[in-house]
C-alpha cells in the first residue's frame, strides 16, 4: 500500500507541471580539500537565489554538514533506515529555507544494504523527487566499490580540488575511474587557490590532461580564493557566504552559482537518476 500511495503521488506532481530535481555529487579524490563547506555554500547560495535545494550528507558516519551549520541532529540516514521513518521525518530547514538530511554516525551502512532496506530506502527518496529543483549529494572523499553507483546516477558531478599536486592527481584518477565506467558531465571545482593565474593555470592542466588521455571535455566550474574568512566561519559553525557575505570567498561563491545557473538550460525532465540508481545497485 505503501508504495502504491507513493506511485500515485508522483503522478500527480508529474501531472501537476511538476518536474524531477536535477541532481548533482560533489567529490573529491582526497580528503581535507574543503570538499563539503564548498557543497554546503554552493547549496545555500542556490537557496538563496530561490531554487529548492536538499543537500544530502552521504558522507555516513563522516559526515559534518551539521557541524558547519552549528547544529546537532538527532534524525539522520542513519536512524531513517533503522526505524524505517519516512524521509520527510529527517530532513531539517537551514538558512535561505536549505533542505538537508544529515549523515549521522556510525559505519558507512547505506551502501551494504539487504534487500528490503536498499527497496526502503529507494522508495524514499522517490518521495522528493518532485520537491525540488536540485538534489545534491555530498559524497565521501575518494570512490568505493559501492559509492560510484550514486555518482554515476546522478545528473552532474562537481569535483573539488586544491592546486596542491597530491590534490590534482586525486582528482584525475578519480575522473578517469568514474569516466572508463560511464560518461558523465564534470564539472571542476578549484579550492584555496592562491591567485587568478594559479587557477588558470591549475583549470587547463586537468582540462588538458582528461582531454588527451581520456579524451573528454571536463568543463570549470570556477575557482575559490584561499581566504581566512573560511577559518573564521568554520569555528564559528557558519556558513561562509552568511558569516562574512563581503569576504573574498563569498563573492566568488556568488559569481560561481550565477556561472552554474546561467549554464543551465531550460528545465526538463532529467535522466532518471532513480531508475540508474536502482540497476547499479541491485548489481552489487
């Protein structure tokens, strides 16, 4: 019955006008790359210019969504799916009417489901589907057997990454794993860059670099200023862009989101991200 009732109401927001999210990963090859502040500012600036955005923790057990916002959740993925609670049960409000569902603690579970639990916790997120305009999923850091199953669902994928050497290598053999497997619209993404000519630089060593080796065009996002205001948020437990909105970093967080939605092209129905979802990992 319960899924039936599901069934039914997203064909009525189908039939309403409604239309699917757009969904995006935000990855990173390699941890301490500021990886998730830069998915929850990205978020709420999208919020902030009145798009309907949940931002996912599915960083299970690692996750810090949270804690930059300077909050404690006590409903997550986690007790979601071992109370079977209804998705609506633990999604939370954040500033600029942010949805976000924390990742809770504990292991990683969500990607070592049984049957019946992953058949759950599918039928829920099918439930906001028809919610929002963009559904972004902030990953773990690097990529397991299990977790590129939701990065290759997905509509898009930002990839975070500093110009340290260590970070841009990640960041290539992350693309290319994620590439061999399926083609898949990149964004990059540059953190705690130094200068303008360093991001220059940094963007068309990778572009030129998946473009000759796996020959494929990997498109920038732009890039984010090194900048102290980011510390001071962090300890504070804000956001950047609403702790110090005339920072350096906010305004590029600004120019970056104003770039992204510019790009977009007029909404329409997306790829069916539920429907990939549910074959990769029913192939587990």
């Amino acid at each position: 019955m319960g899924d039936q009732a599901a069934n039914l109401r997203q064909k009525m927001k189908k039939l309403q006008g409604y239309q699917q999210a757009k969904t995006l990963a935000v990855v990173s090859g390699k941890g301490g790359v500021g990886k998730s502040n830069i998915a929850l500012n990205f978020s709420l600036s999208l919020a902030k210019k009145g798009k309907k955005v949940l931002l996912f923790d599915l960083d299970v057990g690692m996750g810090n969504i949270d804690v930059l916002l300077g909050v404690t959740q006590n409903q997550s993925i986690v007790t979601m799916l071992e109370k079977n609670l209804s998705i609506y049960g633990i999604i939370e409000s954040g500033p600029y009417s942010l949805s976000y569902i924390s990742g809770g603690t504990g292991q990683n579970q969500i990607f070592y489901l049984n049957q019946d639990r992953l058949d759950f916790f599918l039928d829920q997120l099918q439930e906001v589907f028809y919610d929002y305009d963009y559904i972004i999923f902030d990953m773990g850091a690097g990529v397991t057997r299990d977790s590129i199953h939701f990065i290759l669902a997905v509509d898009e994928c930002v990839l975070v990454t500093t110009p340290e050497p260590t970070s841009l290598t990640d960041a290539y053999a992350m693309v290319k794993h994620i590439l061999l497997q399926q083609p898949l619209p990149f964004y990059l993404l540059l953190n705690r860059v130094q200068s303008r000519k360093q991001a220059q630089e940094m963007e068309s060593r990778m572009e030129q670099a998946v473009k000759q080796f796996l020959n494929y065009d990997i498109q920038s996002l732009g890039w984010i200023p090194d900048d102290q205001a980011v510390m001071e948020a962090v300890i504070h437990q804000e956001p950047f862009i609403i702790h110090n909105p005339k920072a350096p970093v906010s305004k590029a967080m600004n120019r970056m989101v104003n770039h992204y939605i510019g790009d977009q092209p007029k909404k329409e129905q997306q790829s069916g991200f539920l429907a990939k979802l549910r074959h990769f990992m029913k192939e587990r």
